[in-house]
C-alpha cells in the first residue's frame, strides 16, 4: 500500500459523481511506514461507500452500484480488497440503507440475495435484516433457500447470524429436508453443516417425508450415512401410503441404500 494507491481513491471518489474528495481530510502520507497508510486508507473506505449510495435508487439498483464500484475501485488501485476492508464498506452501507429502506424491503430482498451472493447477504444483515423472516407467500426463510441452492457459504454466515436452522416453510420442508434431497439435489457438506449446528434429523415435511426418506428415494448414499450415523429414525413413514426409506430405497433401485438400512434396523432389533 503506498501514497498513490490512497491518492488514486480521491479520483475514484470524483469519478464516481461524489463530494469525497471536499470531505477527505489531507494527511502528509510521504514516507509513512506502509502500516500506518493501510490504517489511513481503511480510514477513507467509509467516505467512499457512501459515494456508491443514491437514495432515490432502489434496494436493488444500488446493490448493483456498489458492487460495480467496489470492482472498479479494485481495478483502478490494482488491488484486492481484504475482508475487513470489504466489511467496512458493507457495515457503512448497512448503516444507511436503515435510514432509506423500509425492512420489508430489505427482508425479501434477503431472500433472493440467499441464492446468490454471500457479500450481499452480509449487507443486508447490517441493514437491519431479519434472518428468519418468512417469505409471504412460500413460508420460506433465507436459511430454507440457500439450502435449496447449495450454498455452503451463505448458509454458514445466515447460521452465523443466528438463523433457525428448523425453520420450515409452508411445505413442512426444513433446510436438511431441502439439503436431503427435497431440492432435487443432494449436498453432502450442507448436511453436514445443519447437522452439526443442531438440525432436527428426523422432521417431517406436510407429507410425513423425513430427510433420510427424501435422500434413500433419491439414492443420495453419502447423505443416507450421514443421516443413520447422526440418529436418524429409519423406521418412520410417510403419511401417504406408509412409506419408510427402505420401501422408496427398494422401489427405486437404490441397492446400497437398502442395505445400510437393513443394517441398521437389524440392529436395532
């Protein structure tokens, strides 16, 4: 880090159509232990968040706004920002986007940033977002969806930030029920993760399908393991006609499956 990197932030500030530069304070950089300019350069992140903010925009437009700004801030300085500097610029945004949106703008858009961007999540976390708000008319929580679209790393920062890892939506299904299977996918570290932060293992959805009845009927054999291993009740059955992971394991070919069933329950005979 050196003076022409903290110089080229006042440019960037102007080119970006903010009065960064009338607020910046001056400081004598010249010759200062690099440490010392890394600490006057996060001093100015707040200063151009703000730049990358319209109020008469939308959520979402100036979500797109600040991003773009951030990348080009980036380009223009040939630099990466770390995190701590990107969660500078992210808490002051937050800050303001309190002041200018109300939460329940800020809420659904929680929901759809959950199947895409992790650093959006955390902006709207510092906005005020509530984490386990329910979409109104799925049910859905943030945490349900990032489970649905595999994202690992949103669902860690959302778990994080307290959210209900047994939420269920309007269909009964939890976020390990979506992992399991019930998203058409089944991601191994997902469960995992939800297990290992206290997820139920053996809810059921409006259906009476458990987690482990949605993967032996996918034939997802890694989570299967993950699921008996963690207690999962491989007698339960379904409401409609009764059925257990063993029945759909069987029905749809899924032969390891069925015997890492039978196994456990001639064990527990």
């Amino acid at each position: 880090m050196n003076l022409k990197i903290w110089l080229n932030l006042f440019l960037l500030s102007s080119f970006l159509n903010c009065d960064a530069m009338e607020q910046l304070e001056e400081f004598p950089t010249y010759n200062l232990p690099a440490e010392l300019q890394v600490k006057i350069f996060d001093f100015q992140l707040p200063i151009f968040a703000k730049s990358l903010i319209n109020p008469e925009n939308s959520l979402t437009h100036n979500l797109k706004n600040i991003f773009s700004g951030i990348k080009k801030l980036e380009i223009s300085l040939s630099i990466q920002l770390n995190k701590k500097q990107k969660n500078i610029i992210y808490e002051t945004i937050g800050e303001i986007f309190k002041n200018i949106y109300s939460k329940e703008d800020i809420n659904k858009t929680l929901f759809n940033a959950a199947k895409i961007k992790k650093d959006i999540i955390q902006i709207l976390l510092y906005s005020g977002a509530d984490v386990n708000a329910r979409d109104d008319s799925f049910g859905y929580t943030a945490l349900i969806v990032a489970s649905n679209n595999g994202n690992t790393e949103i669902v860690k920062l959302l778990i994080a930030n307290n959210a209900d890892v047994n939420a269920r939506d309007n269909e009964g299904y939890t976020a390990l029920i979506e992992a399991s299977g019930a998203s058409g996918n089944g991601y191994i570290e997902m469960a995992k993760l939800l297990i290992a932060n206290n997820a139920n293992v053996n809810a059921s959805d409006n259906n009476g399908d458990t987690a482990l009845i949605w993967a032996s009927r996918a034939g997802y054999t890694e989570i299967v393991k993950i699921l008996i291993a963690n207690n999962a009740n491989v007698n339960a059955s379904n409401l409609g006609y009764g059925d257990t992971a063993l029945i759909l394991a069987s029905e749809n070919g899924h032969t390891e499956i069925v015997k890492l069933l039978e196994a456990k329950i001639k064990e527990q005979q």
